[in-house]
C-alpha cells in the first residue's frame, strides 16, 4: 500500500531533477562528480546485474562507486536487473533487494528501461509493490505537473545530442515560467562518443563534458529548486 503524502496547496515555483541512467562509467567520473561541487543532488538509475561489468558494451561503475553517490546524498534508484526491453516481475523485486543489501538504504525509485508507456499491468503492479515512485522515458520535452497524482507515471525528458544547449534551457525556462516538474535524463556524460548497440552510428544518448558543465551552469544561474525523484514524491506525491 502507497504511503498518504501532504499535498501543497499551491506549486509556488518550478522543480528541475537531474538523472543520469545507466549507470555508466565516464558519467559518474565527468557527471557526478561535477554536480558534487555545487553539492547538486541527483537521481543515479542502474541496472544492478551489470555493475562492475556493461551496459551496451559502454563500462558500468562498480559498487565502490555507487557507495560514494549514496555517500553523497543523491537518490539511487533500479534500472531493473539487465536493463533489457523485456524487464520481469523477478527483476524488479531482485534489483530493489540486491541494492537495499549492498547499500544498506531503502530503494524507493524505479525507472524503466527503453520503455516510452506503462508496460502490462502486472509489471506496474510488481513496480508498486516495491516502490514509492516509477519513472518512463520520453525522446522529447515533457513535464510533469505537481502535486503528482500518479507517482507511477512520471515522465522524464532524455537529453540527446541532436538538442542545442539553447534547446535545452528553453526548456528549463518553460518549467520555470509554468511552475512545472522537468526531468532531465543524461546517459552517456564523457569525453568521448562510443557506438551504439543497435545502430551502426555514434550513441544518440551522449552529452560531451564541456556541454554538460555549461549546462548545469546555466541551470545554476536561474536559481531553479533541484531535487531528486525521491525527494518530490515524498513531498508532493498524493494517492
């Protein structure tokens, strides 16, 4: 059974949550570590069977790694068991048991792989069975508006290479402007583009260091609250 949250009268200014998914590598090197200055914290999805090894052949952070990102305060939350397109029952339940042991904190954030939409029913019910909150994945701008009515449908916007960092704080400007919830989902935060597993062309998932540090900058300049998936939906998710 979810937990009853106080709901806000009003959304007196807009939420900015910064993701990273997949838990690669060179994204807690180059990514983390520079929201870590500014003491930003994030929401860190991984799937848990490939840590220590590969997702898409692009390396995964080990455990060490993601004790450090617990350490630092952001939200860490299942990316499933191996991050396939045809996430089970099982996996959900054994990704949030594996972290809750090796981290020895509550996983209450679930987010799915590839998926655009709910999946069937008994997925989203073994999701809510395990979790406080679940979030999809849109190739596009999408908000979401607060209070949330259906923590299990949150949205989240992936940041991809074909989007200008004009683009970008377009959006951030929309959030602030409508007192909006935006989700900004990087994958691949390095020095270098790797190429993808399902095409034969550069991943479309890669933001390169200098663009992410201008964006955060930029984030940083408009004074825009950021907290993680967990944070707001203990604060302002109802049922």
């Amino acid at each position: 059974m979810m937990r009853t949250y106080k709901i806000p009268l009003t959304m007196q200014k807009a939420i900015l949550t910064i993701a990273f998914d997949d838990g690669y590598l060179d994204t807690y090197k180059y990514g983390v570590s520079y929201l870590n200055r500014f003491s930003i914290k994030s929401t860190f999805a991984v799937p848990v069977g490939l840590i220590g090894a590969s997702c898409e052949r692009r390396p995964v952070l080990k455990w060490t790694h993601l004790r450090k990102i617990k350490a630092d305060g952001h939200d860490i939350a299942s990316h499933s068991f191996y991050h396939s397109r045809t996430t089970t029952e099982l996996e959900i339940t054994r990704s949030k048991q594996m972290l809750e042991r090796k981290l020895k904190t509550k996983i209450s954030s679930f987010v799915y792989p590839y998926i655009s939409k709910l999946p069937k029913k008994c997925i989203c019910d073994a999701v809510k069975h395990n979790y406080d909150s679940s979030r999809i994945s849109k190739n596009m701008p999408v908000f979401n508006k607060v209070p949330i009515k259906n923590p299990y449908n949150v949205k989240g916007f992936c940041v991809m290479g074909k989007y200008s960092l004009p683009f970008l704080a377009k959006q951030v400007e929309r959030a602030i402007k409508e007192k909006l919830w935006l989700i900004e989902v990087f994958h691949l935060v390095g020095k270098k583009n790797t190429k993808s597993v399902h095409r034969d062309r550069h991943y479309r998932f890669f933001m390169g260091v200098a663009d992410f540090k201008k964006h955060v900058d930029f984030i940083l300049s408009k004074k825009i609250k950021i907290m993680t998936q967990a944070e707001i939906i203990k604060r302002y998710g109802i049922t």
